[in-house]
C-alpha cells in the first residue's frame, strides 16, 4: 500500500471528519474516532478503491503515460472474446492498456494503467482482462468508467491485508481529498459512523 500526502478539498480542508487512528479490526476494517467521540469504521479496500478510482480517472484525462510491463502477458481467448476484444482496443489503449493481436485468438498486454505497476502478477493482468470483455462492460456510454472501475477494484488493497497506523492514516487522509469520500466506484459505503449519542443510548448513558 503505497500513499502520499494530506488530502484536502479546494478550501483545503479535508471531506472528512478529523479522526484518530485506533487500529484495524480483522485486516479489513479501519477505527477510527473523532474529537467528539464519534466512532468510524472504514472499509479499507473500499477506501482505497475510491482514492485510486479518482487517480485513474485524473490520470486518463490529464496524463496518457502507459506503464510498460517488464514482460508482455499473452491473452488466449475464444472467437467471441477476441472480437470483443479487438473492437475495443483504441478504447483500452487510451485507458493505459496497449494490447497487440499475435494470432488467431492470442493477444500480448504490453502495458497498463501507471497505478498497478510493472511487477503485476500476469494471472492479475489477465484476471483484468477478463473482467473489462465481460458481457455489458464495453457496451454503452459508460464503458470508460467501468474498465476504470474495475481496474481501481483490481489495485486497491485487498481486504484481509495488514496496514500499519501510519498505512491507515495516510489512506484517510487520502480519502479526504476524493470527489465522493463516502461511497467506492460501485456505489458501496466506505465507512459507518456510529454517533456518540448513539453509543451512550446502547449502553443506557442517556
């Protein structure tokens, strides 16, 4: 997990609420409290998911730099997936993916998005790949925002990872900076609050 820098809005304060890191409960939730006494439960690969999205989405609108892959992952499809596949390649090369037909059925990945590096596993890239020709994913106008989806989905921190406080506290503040804090690309909460007052009423302190 690779994060940098505090995260602000245009008024340069952060989305959300200041928060003291209190750890991370089963490697996939981070908690958090605020200077109220509100608690937070953050969902780690949800956070992350909605910090790389809005990288991805900058990236591809502001930056057309491609990662080029240490070795090229070869692509064997069916008929279907390769016409699939080849209908969409000017698309995919403009998202950071340079895909090259090499025979009937088999392509070779030459590069990808900046954010998911050179070292990527080829079975993650194909995972990817697989994901992005899926039925309904390239049809409509909304094709570029779900292969930026899927690839922030794909490189966010996976649930079941350990984060150091330092880790979590940089993801926070992150996520402060994002569009949308609360919610990741598909729509899903990146985080609960449970109030002060609410707690005191679960233990009867009203």
């Amino acid at each position: 997990l690779s994060l940098t820098g505090r995260q602000t809005d245009a008024s340069g304060a952060s989305k959300i609420p200041e928060v003291a890191i209190i750890g991370q409960v089963g490697s996939l939730y981070i908690i958090a409290a605020t200077p109220g006494g509100d608690l937070l439960v953050i969902d780690q690969h949800a956070a992350h998911e909605r910090v790389l999205y809005e990288q991805v989405r900058t990236r591809s609108e502001r930056d057309r730099t491609l990662q080029e892959l240490i070795e090229p992952v070869v692509l064997s499809l069916s008929p279907g997936e390769s016409e699939t596949l080849s209908g969409s390649l000017p698309l995919l090369e403009s998202e950071g993916f340079l895909i090259d037909p090499f025979g009937p059925g088999t392509f070779l990945v030459r590069t990808v998005p900046v954010l998911l590096g050179q070292n990527i596993e080829p079975g993650e890239v194909r995972d990817i790949i697989a994901g992005i020709i899926s039925p309904g994913i390239l049809k409509g106008a909304d094709s570029r925002e779900q292969i930026r989806r899927i690839v922030a989905c794909r490189g966010a921190i996976k649930a079941g990872a350990d984060c150091t406080l330092d880790q979590c506290r940089q993801l926070l503040e992150q996520l402060g900076r994002t569009e949308n804090p609360y919610t990741c690309p598909h729509g899903r909460p990146t985080m609960v609050v449970f109030p002060k007052q609410k707690l005191d009423d679960l233990f009867r302190r009203g």
